[in-house]
C-alpha cells in the first residue's frame, strides 16, 4: 500500500468513525456478553486485558474495511507469496527514477519470495476480514464451516448453531454462532457463541488480524518497544502475545523431538550455566544451570533442560532419555560423566585444562559450547523471572531447529497453532 492510499484509508476511517459507532464502552460489554455464552472456554495462557485505546484502533482497523473486500484468492493466502509477488520498498523508489528493484542481485531478494512477508501479508491478509477469514481457514487457525459449529447450550435445544453476520458491537469479528430457535411451547431463545471458541484468538479482545500480526512480528524476533511504538499497542499486550507465542512454540519443539544420534553418530554434551554470576559483589547470587545435547550432523538435533543439579543421577537420566544407545558422546571431563561407558554409549573426554581438542582422540565440544552463546543472547538482556525462563529457551530451541532446518518462521509458526489448538 503506497503513501497516499495510506493517508486516504486513513481519512475514510475518520469519517465513518464521526457516525454513531459503539464507543469502547460498548465494545467491552458486548466481549462479557460473548464470553457468558456457555462453552466458552479460555484455552489461551493470554490474559489480554484490553484498553480503550485498542478497542478504538480495532474499529478503525478492521471494521471499516468491510467494502474495500476483493474476491479472495485462496491459492494465494494458502500458499503465501509467489516469486514476483513481492512488492518492495523499491518500487516507490523507482517512480523517482532510482533502480532498486527485484533485478538488483545485491539484496538477496529472488532467495526470499518464498517467505512470509510482513508487506504481503498487510496487503493480502491483514487488509479486510474476508481475507484475514479465508487465510485462519485455509491454515486450520479457526473453522467457519457449518459442519464444525458448536451445538447450542439452551436446555433441549441441541441444534448446532449457525454463523451469523453481527454487528461490530456484538463482536468486531463481525460474525458469530447464534441458535435463535423456537422449542415446543416456549419462547424463541437466543444463544450465542464467539467463533473464537477453542482457537488460539479466544479470550483476547484484539482483532484476529492483529494477533497474528504480533504474531509473525514475534516470529521475526522483532524486540516489544518496535511493535508498541510502531502499532501503538499497550506494553503489556504485546509482553502478554510474545509470552503466547514462546509457550507456544515451546510445545511444539518438545511435541517434534525425538531422541538424537545413534551407532557411528557423534553427540556432544554440555552443561552451563545461565543467568546472574555466580558471584556479584561480593555476594552470591544463583542462575541456572542447563544441561545440553547436539548432533555433530544435524545441527538441528538440539536440546537443553534446565537441571537443578549436575549430579550423575540426573545427567543420566536426561542422557537416556534423548541419546540413542550405541551413539559417540563427546564431553568435559565433569566426573558426572565417568559411567557413561558402562551405559551403553561410546564416551570421549575432552580436558578443557588442556586443550579444546583431544590431540588422541579428536573430542571437542565446541558445537555445544557454540550454541551456549548463541542461547543465552537469545535471552532478556537484564534477565528474566523463574517462570518465563523455559519458554525463552524453548523458543531459542525451536528457533534455532527451524533456521537449521530451513524453515520459514512464520509457517512453522501456524504449524505449531495447528497442533496445540487443533483445527477440528
Ligand atoms: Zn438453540
């Protein structure tokens, strides 16, 4: 979207805006209304408080757009954006007169059509309902289909309720499941239901299309002040969504991992410690100390538990659960390791004292040492709390699978929506 239709869209929202539209107040109610309605379960770990000031931009943001629909295409929200479909920042350049686009081979741009965008998906998903609609369904992230409606909750009804357009009051979805049926001998009854219900959108009062742009902005890894300032969401919404989004990916890497190595493979073991120094001022503060696992081969056979020791006991235990027997282990001399050989696996030592490689046998642990560093950056730079430490790493670990794996970010992310909050 260039400058100018910017600035028009603008406009267009500030006028519709003078007419008597429900102010934030309304908009409130009507989100308690929704949630009363029987069934309406909080799956999400958000609890997205909501303010004014969202409420007005979710107006002015999605509810306007209603006319402004094209006709959907589906190839194109299911399979993201095609080569040349890319618009750039160049092409506003070249009315100037400047040659910056597609064919200038210094910005990598040919490699990277295939990827999620955030311009594709502000210019064909996030630009009206019908599309931000179409693309939750074709990605499984909310079911608008007759078939999936929820049932009615009036006693004796038992109808699956039927989706219906509603006004932005009611629900800046616009559309909702409501039973307005008749029963034998009594009054005609009214239930609704937010089709939010079970998705990964429930219990927030955000648009849809909002989320998953917080979404895919926290899978680009962009920091909360750019997505305040630049969206003018509140602090804690956005600390509240990245938090979502951790826990998130935090299940789906340990729902995807299976044990590493095998005979002829080499692991390498590691522990380290995060968080505060150990001493600090004289006074000794405790971080935490993480256990870690990777394959030489396959870079993306990675994992890292938080230990409360580093006792054999519990080191062990973490090894035969993830290590396949039979696999070359490569580690520190850490006397927790000395039974290694006698559980089945093949143990080489590396003295850190030394050298950082055996000059005998060629162990190192350099790999695992490597992804310490890369771990602890991905971490808040003046620490996190207790409960938000295994979702940092997590999200480090999946991360660090998918780039290694290749994946785009922002796919693998609707992937892991898929498996948490099924599609039914
Ligand atoms: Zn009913």
């Amino acid at each position: 979207m260039g400058l100018d239709n910017l600035q028009k869209s603008q406009e267009s929202s500030v006028e519709s805006n003078g007419v008597a539209s429900p102010g934030p107040s309304g908009m409130l109610a009507a989100a308690k209304v929704i949630r009363k309605a029987k069934g309406y379960s909080r799956p999400s770990p958000i609890s997205n408080r909501v303010s004014s000031r969202n409420v007005a931009r979710n107006e002015q943001r999605c509810g306007k757009s209603e006319g402004s629909c094209a006709a959907s295409d589906r190839k194109r929200l299911r399979d993201g954006p095609q080569p040349g479909d890319r618009t750039f920042i160049g092409n506003d350049f070249s009315r100037m007169g400047f040659n910056l686009g597609p064919g200038r081979k210094s910005y990598n741009r040919d490699k990277f059509t295939d990827k999620w965008t955030l311009d594709y998906l502000t210019n064909n998903v996030f630009d009206s309902l019908d599309n931000t609609f179409d693309f939750c369904m074709t990605h499984g992230l909310l079911s608008l289909k007759p078939e999936d409606a929820p049932i009615c909750t009036h006693p004796g009804c038992d109808t699956k309720m039927r989706l219906t357009k509603c006004s932005e009051s009611e629900s800046h979805d616009r559309l909702i499941w409501m039973c307005t049926k008749t029963l034998e001998g009594q009054k005609r009854h009214r239930t609704k239901c937010s089709i939010r219900n079970g998705t990964m959108f429930s219990s927030s009062n955000l648009s849809i299309a909002e989320i998953l742009l917080i979404c895919y902005l926290w899978t680009q890894d962009v920091s909360n002040s750019f997505v305040e300032f630049q969206y003018g969401f509140e602090g804690h919404t956005v600390v509240d969504w990245f938090n979502f989004c951790r826990e998130l990916v935090e299940i789906d890497f340990f729902l995807h991992s299976t044990q590493v190595g095998g005979p002829g493979k080499i692991v390498e073991i590691d522990e380290s410690k995060f968080g505060k120094r150990k001493y600090h001022r004289g006074h000794r503060v405790d971080g935490k100390w993480v256990f870690g696992i990777i394959e030489r081969d396959n870079l993306s056979n990675i994992l890292m538990v938080p230990v409360e020791n580093r006792t054999a006991k519990t080191l062990l235990a973490i090894i035969k659960d993830w290590v396949i027997p039979g696999t070359t282990i490569m580690s520190d001399c850490w006397k927790s390791y000395d039974c290694l050989e006698h559980e089945g696996f093949k143990h080489l030592t590396v003295n850190h004292t030394y050298n950082f490689v055996d000059p005998d046998t060629g162990a190192c642990t350099n790999l695992i040492e490597g992804s310490w560093l890369h771990a602890k950056k991905s971490f808040p730079k003046y620490g996190t709390s207790k409960d938000l430490f295994d979702s940092y790493l997590g999200a480090f670990l999946w991360r660090w699978r998918m780039r290694h794996n290749g994946r785009d970010l922002f796919e693998s992310f609707l992937s892991a929506v898929r498996g948490v909050y099924p599609p039914k």
